[in-house]
C-alpha cells in the first residue's frame, strides 16, 4: 500500500489521512479496547505511531507501550511526533513481528491495526504473536472491511460492479502482493483458529455525510483512487470512466461537492484473551 508510483501519497501521508479522517470512529475504538492504567501494550507494525496517543491516555498512570515496526523511517516519524507523550512510557523497536526480541511474555495487551490484511497466513502470525503476551492478557486486532463501501448518489450498479471487480482483484492477487480488503469479516475465525478464547467482535460503520471537510474530501478522493486502481483490470471502460467523472473535480459529476453526498465503510475489531 502507497509505495506504488500510482499513488500520489507516501505511505505516513497515507497513514496520517486515513487516521485524521476516521478519528472520531477510531478514538471511540480506543476507548472501547480493555485496558487499564498500568498496562503494557505492544502495538506490533505501529507505523507512524498514530493510535499512542490515545493508548497511552488509557493506560495512565504507570502504562508502557513499544512500537514495533519493520521501518525505522515510520519508526522515526513515530518518535518525533510522540515524543511530547506525558502519559506513559514509550519505546519503539525495529523488528520483524515474526521475530521479535521477547524471550518471555512481556505484553498484557497485544494490539495490531490494519496489518493482518497484508498477511497470507494470519492464524500463524497470530499464534506466534500470541507468545509474547501473558496468561489473561488480551489481543487486540482492528482492520478493515472494504467489500461494504458505499459511496452515493453514484449509481448503486456502478458501485457494486466496482467493489465486485476489486474482490476479484483481491482474490487473483492482481496488487503486486498479498492483500485481503476483506479481513474484517475473517477475525473471529482467525482468533478462533489460533485458539484464543472468551473473543468479542464489533463491527464500527464509518460514515461521512456531505458538506465534507477539506480533509475529508481528501481521504474520500484517495479511497476513490486506491478503489478504482484496484478494480481497474476487471471493469469496463465505460464503468472506469463513468467512476473517474464522478470522482473529478472538473466534472458536472462530481459527488463530493453535491448536497447530500454520503460515504460508507466499516471496520472490524476483535479481542480475545490468551
Ligand atoms: C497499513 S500500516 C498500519 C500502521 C499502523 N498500525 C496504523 O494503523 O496506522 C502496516 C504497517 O505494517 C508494517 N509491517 C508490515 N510487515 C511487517 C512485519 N513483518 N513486521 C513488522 N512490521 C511490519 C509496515 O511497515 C507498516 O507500518
């Protein structure tokens, strides 16, 4: 994701938008997560570390977290914009999560965001990364769900076709690399192959509801784009170019400037405990 030349936003941009965007939607994730002050939570591929913020009020006082990604570049972006974090103890650690430097549980809370889209045998990662947390800690596991996005007053077929072709794409693995957009639905089966018991699942709607911030406009273009990029290869011309005007802001079409315009998506979060 964002390290195709098509994109037109690096990978923290992307991360950055995404978050600013969904931040009402994922603030009130965090405050759902149980955790409690004191709590060591291992945030594993925490890229630019946008959820510390937030996981370090809810373990405070006496909290710790580490950040632990395979890119010391979003790792440094991590540091820089956390560093101003009073509420708890912060480390960050480059490393493999396949290969993390734990030779004993450490972790009371496990959490990964949107990460397990990109792995094509996520039962075993999550079995390997359930070592690393202690009896009765909890794993805590948010991605997303794309075959649900709804962007209206596009046709309904239009988007239908469109979200249909990119589970194709998904599916024949068309994107250079393993990608499911679909995991959400999939976390209760995965945590239940993995053997973690007592699981809760909520599926949060994340809806957007015209006139639109300049910000929303923004993560709404860069969703339309990465969804056609997506779709392109099994959709007609027609249907490509029928997308594109809608989505131009030069076009009589355009949807994101018409009253009413409305953008639907969900996200999933499963929590189980080892
Ligand atoms: C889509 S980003 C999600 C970042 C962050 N969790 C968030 O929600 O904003 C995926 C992250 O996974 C990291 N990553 C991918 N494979 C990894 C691996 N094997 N070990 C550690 N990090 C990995 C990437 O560097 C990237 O930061």
């Amino acid at each position: 994701m964002g390290k195709d030349s098509s994109y037109f936003l690096t990978e923290a941009e992307w991360l950055t938008l995404h978050h600013q965007a969904l931040s009402r939607e994922r603030r009130q994730m965090v405050e759902d997560f149980p955790l409690q002050p004191g709590d060591r939570v291992l945030d594993v591929a925490c890229g630019n570390g946008l959820w510390e913020p937030w996981l370090a009020e809810r373990v405070a006082p006496g909290g710790q977290i580490i950040g632990v990604d395979l890119s010391p570049a979003l790792l440094s972006l991590a540091r820089e914009q956390n560093k101003e974090c009073a509420e708890a103890v912060l480390h960050w650690i480059a490393a493999d999560l396949q290969a993390l430097p734990f030779s004993s549980p450490w972790a009371d809370v496990l959490f990964c965001a949107n990460t397990f889209q990109y792995f094509p045998q996520p039962v075993e990662v999550l079995q390997k990364l359930s070592q690393i947390v202690r009896r009765g800690g909890r794993i805590i596991i948010k991605d997303v769900d794309v075959a649900h996005i709804t962007f209206s007053p596009l046709p309904v077929d239009l988007v239908e076709r469109t979200v249909l072709a990119g589970i194709q794409a998904a599916q024949e693995q068309k994107v250079g690399h393993y990608h499911d957009p679909f995991v959400g639905r999939k976390l209760p089966q995965i945590f239940a192959q993995a053997g973690i018991r007592h699981l809760q699942t909520r599926t949060y709607g994340v809806q957007k509801v015209a006139p639109f911030t300049p910000l929303e406009t923004q993560f709404l273009q860069t969703i339309a784009k990465v969804v056609i990029d997506y779709a392109r290869e099994y959709l007609t011309a027609q249907d490509r170019t029928a997308w594109q005007r809608y989505f131009d802001p030069h076009s009589p079409q355009y949807v994101l400037h018409q009253p009413g315009a409305y953008f639907y998506t969900v996200e999933v979060v499963t929590i189980g405990q080892v």
